[in-house]
C-alpha cells in the first residue's frame, strides 16, 4: 500500500511559472468545516480530526494548466500570484484533541410498557414516537391495530404505527399496517392522511407509479399543497427516461408530472433532439414558461475541453501553518496536473484553470460570478460544504458538469443531474458492505454498533436497510461516543454477542477499534467482524491483531503498490514533485483522468452515458462507476489480511 502521507526532509523548491492571468481575490476568514476531512488514510475512510502531512506543494501554472490567483481586493491591474508552495516537513502535526462530550441522558422511558390497558399502550406509543424511539413505539401500538382488538382507537394506532414505521424506515411494514388500515377501517375520517403516507412508502420503495396512483385516490382539495410538494421532491429524483415516459403515458393530465419531467429533460440531461416535439406540447398544454424550458443548444464534441479546478489554495496567506494545513489542496492539484500531462500524451487534451476559493462561501461567489467559469466544460471542487451546495445550484443552473472530489454526503447529489461525488457517500459504503456480508458470510444475523456520529449513522442504517431487503437478520444497532468510557460500555451492554453471526463497527475513532476487539475477545467471540479499514492505521493495534481474526474492512482508497498503474504514477509524481504521492495526490489523478475520458468520449453532458456503464477498473484505485443513476461512485473495495497483505475480496467484476 501506497503511504498515506510523505514524511520527506525539508527540500528547496524551484519557483513555480507566472500564471498566465489574475482574478479578483477572495476574502480569507477561517475555514469552515470540510465536506471530507482533511485527511484520509490510504487504506481507510475519512478521519475528520487529522491534518494532511506535509507534502512539496504542486506548482501552479506550469504544463497544460492555467492558473486564476488571487488578487487583493480594491487593486487593478496584473499581480504576481503567490503559489501554494510550502517547504513544511517532518512529523505531520499533532490533531488536536477532541473535547470530552457529555453524554445527555435520554428522556425516561414510559411507564407500563406492555401494559394490558390498551389506552395505557395508546398513550405510550404516541410518546415513544415523540421521543424517537420508533421500534419501540411500533411494538406497544401493533396489539391494538388489528379489528379483532375491538380497540375504539385502532385506526389511529394503526397510523400511529405505520408513522413510526417509516421514520424507522422500515418501508415493508408500513406498508403492511397502511394497507390494514385501508382495508379494515374504510371509513375511518382521517384516511387521506394515510393514502398520503403510503404514497412516500411507495416513493422510498421506488415505485413512483403506485405512489401517484395512491396519491390519486386523495378526495379532490384535501392534502393538495402537501401533495404538490411531495411530488415535487420524490420526481426531481427520477433519472430513468423509459420510466418516465411510461408516467407520462400514465398521468397525461397531471401538471406536477409533466413539469418535473420537463425539468428532467432540460436541466437533468436527460433532452436528445428526438424529444423536441414531445417537450413543445408539454410547454403548450401545461402553459410552461417558454424561457425556462428551452433546452440550450447540445455541446458538441471539441478536440480540447476547459475543466476549471475550484480549490481553497488561499495564495494571500504564506504562513507555514496555512501551507502545511492545505497540503492536502495542493496535493489535490498536482495530481490532476499529471492526470492532464498523461491525457495530453495521448491525444485528450485538457486545459485546467486553477481558482483560487479561498477560506469561505465568499471567495467561491467572486469565482462563479466570473463570466468565464459558465463557459468551463466542467468544474472540480470545492471542498467545504457549505461552498459544495453553492456550487452544486451553480452546476445545475448552468447545466455545467461537477465533481467533488472528496466529499461522502450522498445529500449533496441527491437531487441534482449535474453534481458528482467522486468519492462513494457513506450511504452506498454501508449498502455494498451489507450485500457483500450477504453474499460472503451466508446472510448471518447482524449486529451494528457505531460511533454516534452522523456519518457513521448513515452507514449504519444504510447496512441494516440493505440486509435486511436481501432477507438478513439485524439482531441489534448500537451507537456509542469513544470519547466517552460509559457510553462505550453502555454501546456493548445489554446484548448478547454470542447470538450475532457476525459484528458490524463503524467508527474512525481510534478508541473504538480496541475496545470492540477487547470485548471479543473477553466473551471468545471468533465471529466475522466488518469495519473500516483506518483500523490498519491504528498504533494501538497490531495488524497481527486483525490478521488473526476474521476482519473485513471497507477501503474505498485502497491503492495496490504491485499494479503497473500505481507503480507507474507513483515514479512520475515523485520525479515532477521530488517527493511520493499521497492518497490526495492518487485522487486528483484518478479523478481527472477519469472524467477527463468522459468528456472526451461523449461530450460534456455524460450523464446518460454514465448510468449506461458498470463500475470498471481505475488506473490507480481499485474501480470507479456511476451505474443505475447514481452520482457517488458505485463501487467500494472490501478487504482482509491475509499473511499481513492486503487483499481485496469483491475485485470489480465479481460479485
């Protein structure tokens, strides 16, 4: 494995070219928290505390590239731009320690739970719904909702229900219980509150034609507002073209359809030149803003493509602490200057033009107002979340394609055409970790346990979701904070580990991994363990620790030294920047050399042609693709130690 980070003698670095033009400055302020942290192991998720160590700083403005610097506000005229260089060395600086949290206890349970009064039961329901607690809640209404209950408030406990079983996300029996109800209780008043609800059920379950039908069967005028706005949400999602045609067949008179899809057509490229006809009676029967819903003129296909690079390199501050704290930035651009120099080579051309953002929101709406930027074949960046929602809009109102380059927020593509993560969200790291213990450990019963956190929650959930649709058990989910001895030991308390086939923890933090496997090993557990892959990075345990068990852990960034590719990369970067790649280095490569073939290939509206192809082998990382829709990649390595090496067990391909 390639290291994550240099670790090189401090070297003198040559003076970078005079970039080429310069652009209004943004204003540096202190940097928000990043969409992906600023660091990442080569063999393992994001760790949101640590610092990139320091790498020689790519030089921009030389090669096939084009640099936008900065300039200070208030001044005219050229400036020479101060480039992202930094001579920091050594020991990657310390990440400073985290704050104790304080764990808050949780709002008391209520009393009789179980009771045999069905009030009592009512009553406790509709308070675990509050508190959040839905699997309880679903447990104490189910007895009272079926009719040979003879509970006057059957009806109401059977929506109660079918409202906590959706905000536990379990779709299959909302639906169940929302189709008792329907049934058993047709006249019951409040039944338009539950046509409504099915109709979501049917939207997350993917059934978007049993969800406007359900919606249809609402009394006109009741829920009408709520409805549009339901509609407008679950279509904006819907990238399939026969799908949608089939609901324009469908629902021929309905306004929200045939305008969400019109939307499709023009803004989430979706439009080819055999649906002009179609999309000009939409316009006429509908009365659609003409304006609004005329496709631009399709690109065509250039010899050379504009992808500009929108980067926080902040050139107005060159202190050593700001240059050793983005080296992670400039690790990024340098290894999407080599990307560019190999696709040059063979006949691809790219031009980048490197802006610089700066620390906040501010300096990205200098660069975006930028009348050059609306005429770049594609953008890259940034990496704040807060710059990457401004960018996404902007991406989707300029029809410009757009790629994160380090983001996990699956919230940031989901509905938008013209945004990509280049990274897979923690969402899909957590579906095609289940279907992978599926398929390999023989759909053995689950037990979850991760650090209370939102993004080890989405994993979370996303695992349980996705094994329990493939018909897997999940005996239990568990959250913990590491940082926190008693939440730790509450985390693991209470169950019986013993039941489980197989343990799932999703946590970085660095106390976690030696505390799940002290637990396993205080009550002899050998069962199969499935964990993130930074546990390899930890100091406190030994890879013959995880050697001996039978560990399998997620690493989206796992980099093969024997392949010709990596091998290959590696001694050009070292031979350009005189120091080895990092993983941020193999990542703007990859990630430009990827997408730059695409544009190549099919222009630079590629979605369709994005969602037609499988996941497929990357130059450097183990494989890359957008297949069935998706914009975050598709495809995450799972691996094990054999021997103390690593190997990947779902090569791309198998399945």
């Amino acid at each position: 494995m390639l290291p994550t980070s240099a670790q090189q003698p401090t070297r003198t670095q040559p003076a970078p070219a005079k970039p080429a033009a310069t652009k209004p400055a943004s204003t540096a302020s202190t940097a928000p928290k990043p969409t992906a942290p600023a660091s990442k192991t080569a063999t393992g998720k994001a760790s949101d505390s640590a610092t990139p160590a320091a790498n020689t700083a790519a030089k921009p403005g030389t090669g096939n590239v084009t640099t936008k610097p900065a300039t200070k506000p208030g001044t005219t005229g050229a400036t020479t731009s101060k480039p992202a260089t930094s001579t920091a060395a050594g020991t990657p600086a310390t990440p400073a320690a985290k704050p104790a949290s304080v764990a808050k206890p949780a709002p008391a349970l209520p009393a009789n739970l179980g009771s045999q009064d069905p009030d009592t039961r009512y009553r406790n329901g509709k308070t675990l719904i509050d508190q959040s607690r839905f699997e309880l809640a679903m447990d104490e209404l189910l007895p009272l909702t079926p009719p040979s209950a003879k509970y006057g408030r059957g009806p109401e406990a059977a929506y109660l229900y079918a409202v906590a079983a959706t905000r536990a996300r379990k779709w299959a029996e909302a639906e169940q219980m929302l189709n008792l109800l329907r049934t058993e209780y047709p006249q019951w008043p409040g039944l338009s509150e539950a046509y409504f609800l099915q109709a979501q059920v049917s939207f997350e379950q993917g059934e978007p034609d049993n969800a406007l039908r359900v919606l249809g069967e609402i009394p006109a005028g009741q829920l009408r507002p709520q409805q549009q706005a339901m509609k407008a949400t679950y279509l904006a999602r819907l990238r399939d073209k026969a799908l949608w045609q089939n609901l324009m067949r469908r629902y021929a008179q309905d306004t929200a359809v045939a305008r969400a899809y019109a939307e499709q057509l023009v803004f989430g490229g979706l439009y080819t030149d055999a649906d002009r006809n179609q999309l000009e009676q939409v316009v006429k029967q509908f009365n659609l803003d003409r304006t609004r819903y005329t496709p631009r003129p399709r690109p065509q296909r250039k010899s050379s493509y504009n992808v500009a690079v929108l980067l926080p390199f902040e050139f107005d501050d060159t202190s050593w602490e700001t240059r050793r704290r983005l080296q992670f930035v400039t690790d990024l651009y340098a290894g999407m200057k080599l990307a560019s120099d190999s696709l040059q080579r063979e006949g691809r051309s790219i031009n980048l033009f490197a802006y610089d953002t700066g620390a906040d929101t501010i300096g990205l709406k200098q660069v975006l107002a930028l009348p050059e930027v609306a005429s770049m074949d594609m953008i890259i960046g940034p990496v704040y979340k807060s710059g990457a929602k401004i960018l996404a809009r902007y991406a989707q109102q300029n029809q410009i394609m757009a790629i994160n380059p380090l983001s996990q927020d699956a919230s940031l593509v989901q509905d938008n055409a013209w945004y990509y993560l280049f990274e897979p969200s923690l969402a899909t790291q957590g579906r095609l970790a289940a279907e992978y213990a599926y398929r390999s450990l023989g759909g053995r019963p689950a037990m979850i346990f991760h650090e209370d956190t939102k993004d080890e929650a989405a994993f979370s959930e996303a695992y349980k979701r996705a094994y329990e649709g493939l018909g897997g058990r999940v005996l239990a989910v568990r959250h913990f904070d590491s940082n926190n001895p008693e939440s730790l030991n509450a985390g693991y308390g209470g169950v019986d580990l013993r039941s489980a086939g197989h343990l799932v923890v999703a946590s970085d933090n660095r106390k976690a991994g030696p505390y799940a496997l002290g637990v396993m090993q205080s009550q002899g557990l050998t069962v199969p363990l499935l964990t993130y892959a930074s546990w390899m990075d930890n100091p406190s345990i030994s890879l013959g620790q995880l050697d001996r068990r039978d560990i399998h852990f997620v690493q989206p960034k796992y980099l093969d030294a024997t392949q010709p590719g990596v091998r290959r990369f590696r001694q050009l970067y070292t031979q350009q920047q005189n120091i080895p790649p990092s993983v941020f280095a193999a990542t703007g490569f990859e990630l430009l050399y990827y997408f730059g073939n695409q544009l190549h290939q099919h222009g630079p509206a590629f979605q369709q042609q994005l969602a037609n192809s499988g996941p497929i082998s990357g130059m450097l990382f183990q494989g890359i693709g957008y297949s069935n829709q998706a914009h975050d990649n598709q495809y995450v390595p799972i691996t094990k130690l054999e021997r103390l090496e690593v190997e990947v067990q779902n090569p791309v391909g198998v399945r």
